[in-house]
C-alpha cells in the first residue's frame, strides 16, 4: 500500500547508549551535525538490516560507541528532520536500548560531532524531543 511506503521511508532507529549502573548510570549524546542539538544516535534503517543492528550501527558511525542494542524497542519518538532547503520531514523513531561496552577515541564521525556522557535527568534537559526526554527520565524511575 502506498501510504505504508512512505511511513517506512520516514522511520528511523535510534540507539539509547548507556553504560554504567545505578547512580553511575550515563548516557551518551551526540549533537547533530547541521543544527548541533543534543541527540541520541540515529538513523535510516538500511534495506535488509534489522532495526536494532542499524541502531548499533549508527552509534558506532555518530558516537564511537561499540556495544549490543536489544532486539526489541524500549519506546519511540517523534521529530521532523531538517531537509536542504528548510524542508522538515516528519519521522517517526524506534529508540533501541544499547549498552556501551567501549568508547573509541576515533570514529567516523568525531569531526563532525561532540560526544557527552551525561546522567539520564540531564540528558533529558538537553535533548528537544519531549517524548525523548521522557524515556530517559523512566531511566530513573521506580
């Protein structure tokens, strides 16, 4: 079905890199590069590729971050990405929780971005997406 279509070309997986346990528990943010936002590693989802590989993937090319995301999503988001020429497309985000067994100091993205690892409460005041910010709060919770 043709409206399917374009829903799947506007998904993308992101990965929720996290290291750490209990009140030493951190997440790893990225700003993005055109706006330089705080983010959580992101991305198309290659064809063939689970969305959970492209998860990790994506937080090896943003962040220099080497670990294993789940299978499954522990939530989503919405944002609307910035196209040339001020085009916003709206895209729909599966968040894939990873834990972070190493951060490289060289990656392929490490000129384009600036790393931070931060506490989940912080994380959530930086980032601009509420729905993001409120699965990092449920970090915390309970």
């Amino acid at each position: 079905m043709p409206g399917d279509a374009v829903a799947d070309l506007r998904r993308q997986c992101a990965a929720l890199p996290l290291t750490g346990l209990g009140a030493a528990l951190r997440v790893v943010l990225v700003t993005s590069r055109e706006t330089r936002r705080w983010v959580i590693p992101k991305g198309w989802i290659e064809p063939g590729e689970q969305p959970h590989r492209s998860a990790a993937r994506e937080a090896f090319e943003e962040a220099g971050i080497v670990g294993e995301a789940d299978p499954d999503p522990i939530g989503q988001f919405a944002y609307h990405k910035r196209k040339p020429g001020g085009v916003l497309l709206p895209c729909d985000v599966l968040v894939y929780r990873l834990r972070v067994a190493r951060l490289l100091h060289d990656w392929p993205e490490r000129r384009e971005r600036e790393r931070r690892l931060v506490t989940p409460a912080t994380a959530a005041g930086l980032v601009a997406e509420p729905e993001l910010a409120a699965l990092l709060r449920a970090l915390t919770a309970g």
